[in-house]
C-alpha cells in the first residue's frame, strides 16, 4: 500500500518535495577577497543540510577548483560567480531568487 502525504493528501510517490523547496529558497552569491588576495565565492541559502554537501562536491568537481562548505555557506576558491549561478539554475532554482 502507498504512504500518502498528510499535507496534500496524495501519494508520496507522484510528487517530490526537494523541487518545491528548491523553487522557493532565496540564495545569495558573493565574492570576497580574504588574506594574501585570495578571492573567494560564498553561496549561502541553501537550507537543506545534505544538498549543501551534494552541491558542494559537485561545484568544486565542475569547476575544478578547491573548497569547503562551512556551516550553511558553500566556499569555493576562485571567481566563480556567474558559473554558479548557472548550476544552480540548472539543478532547478529559480533564477529570480538567485542574488548576487
């Protein structure tokens, strides 16, 4: 038998929840400049705790470059702003909610 969601009503199965949740998060790009001129691109407004750690390793993957992710804020080293907001756009955020 289906488990069906007390919310909506309707099976868990039709619908995923991680896309409604990815359309409605506000998230903000920034790039700093930190000691010894190292420039650094933050990305802070993810909320869920295990796509900051899939997105992360997937960003520093494709854009070749080093990083961490520190709390709720993605740091990767490097300029990388316009490049992530692209990802993002295409792991299914909306581009109107992207700052920065």
């Amino acid at each position: 038998m289906q488990e069906i969601d007390k919310i909506s009503g309707l099976p868990k199965d039709l619908f995923d929840i991680s896309n409604i949740t990815k359309e409605q998060q506000k998230i903000r790009i920034d790039v700093i400049k930190r000691k010894f001129s190292k420039i650094i691109t933050l990305v802070r407004g993810v909320t869920d705790e295990k796509e900051i750690k899939d997105l992360g390793k997937e960003m520093k993957q494709k854009f070749a470059c080093g990083g961490t992710i520190d709390g709720k804020i993605i740091e990767l080293q490097g300029n990388h702003k316009e490049k992530v907001r692209e990802f993002l756009v295409k792991k299914g955020y909306k581009k109107e909610l992207i700052e920065g």
